[in-house]
C-alpha cells in the first residue's frame, strides 16, 4: 500500500526531469535561431514579369512595419532645464511622443542588430527591413512578392518572394534589403508588395513613389 505513492512521486520526478531537458533543449535552440520562430527565408526572382490584376476581398494586407538600420545613430536624448529626471508631469505632449518614439526606434535597432558581435557582422545587417502583416480569408495557395528599385539602380527592379501552401488566417512576411546589397546598390526607393494566387494579384500595397 506504501510503494504507490513512491512510484508516483519517482514518475512525477521523473517527468520534471524529461520537462526540463526539453526547456533548454529549446533555449539552446532559440538562442542559437535569434528570434522566438525562424522566419521563411525569401528566394530572390532571376526576372520579374508583369502580372495580371484580379484583386479580391479574400485577401488583404493589415499593416506594413518599415524599418531602415544605419550605420550613424540618429537618436538624440535631450531634456529641457525645468524638466526633472524620471518626471512626467509638465512634459509637453510632443516631448512625450518624441520619447516614445526614440525608445521605438532603440528596441528596433537593439532586435535588429543581436548577435552581432564584430564590426563585420554588424555591416552585413545594416540596410532596409520589411514586414508585412497580411490576410488570407479563404484557403489558397499565396506568394507574397516584394518588389523593389535601389537609388544607383534607377528603373531596375528586383523582386524576392515567400510562398505558403494552402495560406489562410493571419500571417507575417519579412523581406530584408540589406549587407552588400544595400551598401553596393544604395537605398531602397520605391517598393510594392503582393500577394499573388494562381499567377495573378490579389492584393496590393504599395510606396508612393511606386508607379
């Protein structure tokens, strides 16, 4: 009557043990990754062709996310004299804003930037990050396309694509511009992004500067 709780307490042991192997096993995992769950790898397109229109209520773009790395840190903290350290009273709203976007922008480029230990490796993360958060309503076969034109490449445009087998729900893609491509060939100026079904558009976002 006395060894049933002893064998329940060794499995119960026994079981924490097992739960705690598989915890690290996972922080290793997820250290070694950089980010929580590895994102699709874009593949670069050879030679973008034009697509026909059939944009449909069944798919959507919800928000886009913009983000530019530099090598200079732009940021620039700055309190007025009447302005106490950690007081937020009498702090006029635009100073308020201003501190909330600073901190933004300081986490983005923190995210961006771990695990980048030498000079070099720094470099190569420095350039232009997209993310777009987009919407299937129905179930479909979906490539997400970004197309893109660099400022010393004039009207060339480049393109990289991510494709999600019978996509539906909510979803996140994320293209990046950056490294050699960004040093060598200049900034990014104009860009659209769309989601594509069956060889033509559903779905379009777009920069102002795209034609």
């Amino acid at each position: 009557m006395r060894m049933r709780p002893i064998l329940t307490l060794e499995r119960q042991a026994g079981f924490i043990v097992e739960m705690k192997r598989v915890a690290v096993l996972l922080g290793v995992l997820l250290i070694a990754s950089g980010r929580a769950w590895p994102a699709e790898t874009p593949k670069v397109i050879a030679k973008v062709t034009p697509l026909p229109m059939a944009l449909s209520k069944d798919f959507q773009f919800r928000k886009t996310k913009l983000f530019l790395l530099t090598e200079k840190d732009t940021l620039q903290h700055s309190h007025s004299p009447s302005e106490k350290p950690g007081k937020t009273t009498g702090v006029a709203p635009s100073s308020r804003s201003t501190t909330v976007q600073d901190a933004s922008i300081s986490y983005e480029r923190t995210y961006r930037l771990f695990g980048a230990v030498t000079a070099l490796d720094r470099r190569q993360l420095f350039g232009h990050y997209f993310d777009f958060f987009w919407r299937a309503r129905r179930s479909g076969d979906v490539t997400v396309r970004l197309e893109y034109r660099q400022e010393k490449l004039h009207a060339y445009v480049q393109a990289q694509e991510v494709s999600y087998p019978s996509a539906r729900g909510s979803h996140k893609t994320e293209f990046r511009v950056v490294g050699d491509d960004y040093f060598d060939d200049g900034r990014v100026i104009a860009w659209r992004c769309l989601l594509i079904e069956n060889g033509a558009i559903v779905a379009e976002n777009r920069s102002y500067l795209w034609e």
